[in-house]
C-alpha cells in the first residue's frame, strides 16, 4: 500500500490501514518523542496521542508535505505540550523537602534511554540529552531532529515550519549552548575533583 492510498483509506475509517500507519511510523514518532521528552514512558503516551491525532485529523492533511513530514510535526508539537504541562504540574506541586532521610540532596534520575545509543555510551548519551534538555524548545527541536532523526536541513524545516537559513541558525546556537553546558559541567566536575 503507498502512501496515497493509506491516506485515503485512513480516511474512509479502515481499520487495516490504521495498523498499517502505526507499523510505518512507530519508530519514527516513538524516537523522534524520546528525544524530546527524554522518558519512555512520556514518549510511549505521546505516541498514543500522535497517532489519535493522525487518524482523526487525517482529513485535515493536504498533501502538501510527505506524510511523515506532517507526523513529524504532530509528534514535536504533542512532545513539547506533553513537556509544557509536566512542568505546569511540578510547578503547582508542593515541594516538601529537598533532602532524603540521611540529609542526602536527591536528585532527579536519569531515566532516559534512547534505543539508539550502544551500552557502552549510555553514561555520556545521558549527560548529552540532560543537556540538551537544557537548550531553548525550538533549538531543542531542531537538535534532536537533526542529530537522533538525522533528517536534512529542508525536512526540519518543514516540520517546524521554518526557512531553512532559520533551521541553520537554530542548530548553530544549538551547538553553541551544548558546547558551553558541557565546558561548565566539565569544569564543575574538574574543580571537585580536586
């Protein structure tokens, strides 16, 4: 089935293509999620919501883009609001205390792990996305699409909507802010080391 007619089918309510739509796409929503929202579990429930939106909204797609591009775009959008209110919640939520019982600082656990990073790697692919994290939304966006999606220039730009000289302007800061997020957590760790 090409992508016209599972465009057309999702349309006339078929549940095949459906099935057929999440076997093309769950890779590509589920990763393109994760390394935005950097938990599996986020990432799981953001790909649920992306494809209720595809098939309900399918109508609304004009073809005007590949289909991924504008699955792409529901997944950023549905992963950045999926951030935007998990935020909304620990702000209202009552921090009781920062310290455990052995007057230990607790700190958030990394639960991150992208299925495209080797064992070996995870420590530092870790440190990397908690920096990344750390970057700007639309910079965070585009980062992760370039470098965990490895699309191009022109399809980032599609996907956010964007010129591509934007895009370049993007993932240039992008790179700028890791570089001095990972020279300060350096110099942090250095200087308690010694």
């Amino acid at each position: 089935m090409n992508e016209l007619e599972l465009i057309q089918r999702l349309r006339e309510g078929d549940e095949g293509a459906f099935k057929k739509l999440v076997e093309n796409y769950q890779d590509l929503v589920f990763n393109t999620a994760i390394g935005i929202v950097q938990n599996s579990e986020d990432a799981e429930d953001v790909a649920q919501e992306v494809f209720i939106q595809v098939y309900r909204s399918i109508d609304q797609f004009k073809g005007d883009a590949r289909l991924s591009t504008w699955i792409y775009r529901i997944t950023t959008t549905k992963a950045l609001d999926h951030i935007r209110s998990r935020k909304r919640k620990k702000r209202f939520a009552f921090i009781t205390s920062l310290f455990g019982p052995n007057d230990e600082l607790i700190h958030e656990p990394v639960d991150f792990q992208h299925p495209g990073v080797a064992l070996d790697r995870k420590e530092q692919a870790a440190l990397l996305f908690k920096m990344i994290d750390q970057l700007p939304e639309n910079q965070k966006v585009a980062f992760t699409l370039h470098k965990t999606e490895e699309l191009s220039y022109q399809e980032i730009a599609d996907v956010m909507q964007l010129s591509v000289s934007a895009v370049e302007s993007l993932l240039f800061r992008a790179r700028q802010n890791l570089r001095k997020l990972l020279e300060k957590h350096y110099q942090q760790n250095n200087s308690q080391g010694r």
